[in-house]
C-alpha cells in the first residue's frame, strides 16, 4: 500500500476490516485490533465474520461481498487460509509460495493476498534476540503453521530446518518444496521416531501442531523421555493456554520457552500496516493479547 499520512487514513472516516473463518468466535483478533485502531483514534471497526465451509460457493460470495460491502480488508484464519488463494486477484510471493493467505487487502477493487504469520514468526523470534540465520531448527508439525513457519525461517537465512511429522511424506513434501525455492538452506523431512537423533543436533524447537491446545490440552509434540538440551529454545505456536505440556517439558530440560502470542501479535500488527500504511502499535497490541488471554482463561 502507499504510505499515507496518519492525516490522509484518519480521512478515510470509519472502514470496516474483519475476521473470516470457522469458527471465529475464540479469536482474540477484534481485541488487539480495535486496541492498534484506537492507539491511532482510528474510526475503525473489526468484526467476527463466520463462513462455513458448506455449501461450497459460501467462501466465494463472502470474498465478492467484500467489495459492495467496501471492507478496506480481512483477516483469514482456519479453515480458509488455503481455500481462498483462488478468489484473489494477486499473492504476494510468501502467500504463493506457502499456499496460505492469513490476509487480505482491497486495493482499490483488486483483492490482495498476504501472508503475514511467516514474518510474524520470525519477528518475535528477533524480539526475543533470536537471530534466525545461526539457528538449527526442529519444526514439529508439516500442516498450514508449519508451511509458513518454515518458509519465514528459509527466507530469514536458516541454514537448516528439519520437519518432523506424523505423516512423513507430508513433512518429505514440504522440505522438497521449500528446498526447490531455498537453495542455501539444509531441509528434510523425518517420521516421528527420529525424534530423539533430531532433538541433539537443533537449537530452536518448533511446535506447529494443535497438540496441547483445545480439545487436546493435555497433548504435547513430544515424548518425555526425549531429552532436551539445557539452552534449547522451545517454541510453541499454541499461545493458549499459555503453559502447554510442551514447554512445561521444556522448563524441567533448562529449555528457553516461548509461546504463540508473540507471533499472534507480529502477525497482527502487519495486517494492521498492510491496511492503514500505519506503524503498527506493538505494546499496545501486545497488552490486548494478555487480556484477551486472561480473559479466555478465566473462562469470560
Ligand atoms: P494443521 O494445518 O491442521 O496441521 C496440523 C499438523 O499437526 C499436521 O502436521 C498434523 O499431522 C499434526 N498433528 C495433528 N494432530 C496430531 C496428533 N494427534 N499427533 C501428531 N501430530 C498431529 O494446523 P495448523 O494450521 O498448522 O495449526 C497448528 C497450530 O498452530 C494450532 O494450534 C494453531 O492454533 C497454531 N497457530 C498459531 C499461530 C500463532 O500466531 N501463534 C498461527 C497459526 C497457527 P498430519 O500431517 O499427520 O495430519
């Protein structure tokens, strides 16, 4: 987007940006939004927009409504992310390439697809002084988070990413493809039992499966009896709850943890620039997610 003037977006007057997908309901998008619009007096709105996935056509008119509804864009969450590539007039490469668009942009009556969880990821990595392109890495998961964590990880410098899945050839896929389009970075895939020999020869490890988040809460990624290395950095995407069985593994191993909110946040506030050309209000964003968290784990 052309950058504009905090001036010329305030003119723009009251825009309607929102979140598709099934379901919405949980989400904690509307709260960090609705902060970052309100950090900018920003007559903004950000609403829940809930598209089945039956009938088939429903995605397809959702997206069209968008332009005589005259939304300035959309987020995408699960299970449309790949499902509307199609509907879009242009990807950005990141979206092409990982096959996920997490947001959309109406550009005048072209609708844009990003990717914006790819960066996301790597940039809490950094906010954390993690810097990707020293970093051996575990992805735990081949599925949609996977793609994007992977691709962000390759782009960012990582000279070597191992993919461990359930179902291997899908893990063997997404390092064929990724590799096809990273030429300087080491990729493979592995089935679960080659955990253990994984585990020694990473620093950062990645959960990107839903194991550990509702309804598998008790779930983790890993078995307990795989030791991790005191210094490791474990990362799990779930962010809610915020202590999974994952990283409780990882504390008792010495591990550093970190959990999705942070990616929550990054790739938030980059759909917040993509549609208003602002300077996304990071900490502000940031508090929004640990209420919107406290409140989803008080059961409000
Ligand atoms: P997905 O596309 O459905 O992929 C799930 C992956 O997990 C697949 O590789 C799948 O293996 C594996 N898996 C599922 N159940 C499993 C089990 N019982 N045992 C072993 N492996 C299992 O899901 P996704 O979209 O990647 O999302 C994964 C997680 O990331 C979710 O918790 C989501 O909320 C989180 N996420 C967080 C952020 C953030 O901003 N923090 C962003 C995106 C996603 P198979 O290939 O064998 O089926």
């Amino acid at each position: 987007m052309a950058a504009e003037t905090d001036a010329e977006v305030r003119a723009l007057g009251r825009r309607s940006v929102g979140l598709i997908g099934w379901p919405v309901a949980h989400s904690f998008s509307p709260q960090l939004m609705q902060a970052a619009f309100e950090a900018y007096d920003l007559d903004w709105s950000y609403s829940l927009l809930p598209v089945r996935t039956q009938p088939r056509e429903r995605l397809a008119e959702a997206i069209t409504g968008l332009r005589a509804l005259g939304f300035r864009g959309v987020n995408v969450t699960v299970p449309h992310k790949a499902a509307v590539l199609p509907l879009l007039d242009e990807l950005s490469h990141a979206a092409r390439s990982i096959g996920a668009v997490n947001t959309i942009c109406l550009d005048g009556h072209r609708l844009w697809g990003h990717n914006t969880d790819a960066p996301g990821f790597v940039a809490d990595l950094l906010a954390h002084g993690l810097e990707p392109s020293v970093l051996r890495v575990l992805v735990l998961g081949a599925g949609g988070s996977a793609r994007s964590v992977v691709y962000g990880l390759a782009e960012a410098g990582c000279p070597q990413i191992e993919i461990l899945n359930r179902t291997p050839a899908r893990a063997g896929g997404l390092a064929r493809e990724m590799a096809a389009i990273f030429n300087d970075c080491r990729l493979a895939g592995l089935p679960s039992r080659a955990l253990a020999e994984a585990s020694v020869r990473c620093d950062l490890i990645v959960n990107c499966t839903p194991l550990g988040m509702q309804p598998a809460i008790d779930g983790s990624p890993w078995d307990p009896d795989v030791p991790m290395r005191r210094g490791q950095v474990v990362y799990d995407l779930v962010y809610n709850p915020s202590q999974t069985e994952f990283l409780r593994c990882a504390k008792r191993n010495h591990c550093q943890v970190l959990s999705g909110l942070g990616m929550l946040v990054q790739q938030a506030a980059r759909g917040f620039t993509l549609w208003t050309g602002l300077e996304a209000p990071l900490s502000v964003m940031h508090n929004a997610a640990q209420r919107a968290l406290k409140r989803a784990q008080a059961g409000l």
